[in-house]
C-alpha cells in the first residue's frame, strides 16, 4: 500500500456522511475517509473518521475549504500509516485515538520515516463518546487487525468497523490482514461480538461502498474460516485449505505470508 492514488470519488452515504474513495496505484487497494458533517452551530463543521496518507488529506482539505467546512475533529479507527499519515494536513485539530496507539505510533515512524505523524490529544476506550450534532459517536476496543483498533457506533444502525473486514475496488474480499500488535485470538473475538452488533450499514475503510448488515456476516464467517484454520492448525495447512472460498475469490494473498509470522510471535 502507497500514498499515491490513481482514482479519486467523493460520494454521498447521506446528508451529512460524505465517503472520499481513494482508489491506490496498485488499482485494487482503496482507502476511505468519512467525513461527518454538522451545521448545529450556525456553522459547518466536519469531524473525520481516518485521514488516509498526506495527499490524500489534500483532497479532503481542499474539498472541506472550497465547501466553507471547517474541521473539527478527528477519530482514528487505529494508528497505521493509511489512516494516520494525513493528520499532519490539519495541524492544530483534536485526534482522537485508541488508548493502546502508543506501539503503532512508534510502528508508523519506522514504516514511513517520510511522513510526519501527530501524536493525539485525546485517548478513547470502550464506552467513551464523542457528541457531535445530531451524531453520539460510541466506541468500543477491537483488537484482531491492530491492538489499537476501534469500532465506531455512529448512529442506530450504522458503524464504522476499521480494517476488521476488507475489499478490494471490485468488491472482492481480502485475505485478513494481522498487523504487529493483532493476535488471531484476538480477531476471532472480536468478530463473534461484531456478528451481534444490530446496523443495517457498515462503513469500511477498504471497501468500495458501504455494505449491508448481511454482505458483514456473510464477510465474518469468510474471515473466521480462515483465521480458525491457520490458527488451529498453527499454520501448517496449505493456504488454498485454509479459504473458505477459490482462491481467486480473494484479494491480497500476500497478506497470509504476513499473517504467519505474526502466528508465530502469538504463539
């Protein structure tokens, strides 16, 4: 995954839910940024879910300013260098992260030493809110994907579920991804809780649109497949076993490789 980007969208979720859809170089990763919208105040403002890389913060800010929005706060689904690495194009705006960022801060630095990354200013954990307008923003801690990963309630049935499910420009699943500081325990975990979670739309990081509360199950079940059968098998199954699905059924392969050295400190 780079910071350069060959396709740009900005597309309406709602009223006052803008989707800015990233397509990257390589053609099939995409990369959101949700922008949340209030005019309470006599004024608008926006509060961001993610800021992708830099140049993708650029477009938003452009788009933001041109529209007469200011920004007013951010929320980070968790702390790596796709949803991070555009907060520097803000300065002076509020961060709000997970509380367990501290690791993937330190990561970030070290995977992109071109990038400048912000520290938050404000540490999130299960339960705590954020009121903006008419959204009351929830979260909740979901390790798997990262430690530091966060599922947002945004209002009665929408969320937003960062990396914890993932498609490609087509639509297609990616293979799970486990980063440094994500377990395969963890992420089971955290997915059986997300399947009892009521939301009938689900916003996405990597996904080519919003999806629905089925198209989330159906994704859960494809993810635990997988992560059960590495898991169990302490990864010594052939890879095409471990799919629930044909092979060409999924996006990014290359993330098992990954996904087995991260096994192999879980372990």
């Amino acid at each position: 995954m780079g910071e350069a980007f060959h396709k740009f969208e900005k597309r309406m979720v709602s009223e006052t839910i803008f989707q800015y859809y990233f397509v990257e170089d390589d053609k099939t990763t995409v990369n959101n940024i949700f922008a949340f919208l209030d005019t309470s105040k006599g004024e608008k403002r926006a509060l961001l879910i993610d800021t992708g890389y830099p140049e993708y913060s650029r477009m938003v800010k452009k788009d933001l300013d041109e529209n007469g929005i200011k920004l007013d706060r951010i929320v980070l689904s968790h702390y790596h260098p796709d949803h991070s690495g555009g907060c520097s194009e803000f300065p002076g705006a509020p961060i709000y992260v997970s509380r367990h960022y501290e690791d993937n801060f330190f990561n970030c630095q070290r995977w992109k030493p071109g990038i400048k990354f912000i520290k938050p200013s404000n540490t999130l954990k299960s339960g705590d809110k954020i009121d903006f307008g008419s959204f009351r923003f929830r979260f909740s801690e979901a390790p798997g994907h990262s430690q530091c990963s966060l599922i947002t309630f945004i209002v009665d049935d929408m969320v937003h579920i960062g990396d914890l499910l993932m498609f490609d420009e087509d639509g297609k699943i990616n293979i799970p991804y486990i980063a440094t500081g994500g377990g395969f325990k963890k992420y089971i975990e955290t997915l059986e809780t997300l399947k009892t979670i009521p939301c009938n739309t689900v916003l996405i990081p990597h996904s080519n649109n919003p999806i629905t509360r089925e198209k989330m199950l159906e994704a859960i079940d494809n993810y635990t497949f997988y992560l059960k059968k590495v898991l169990n098998s302490k990864g010594n199954l052939p890879f095409n076993i471990c799919l629930k699905e044909n092979i060409s059924a999924y996006a990014h392969p290359e993330f098992h490789d990954t996904n087995l050295i991260q096994l192999m400190m879980e372990s």
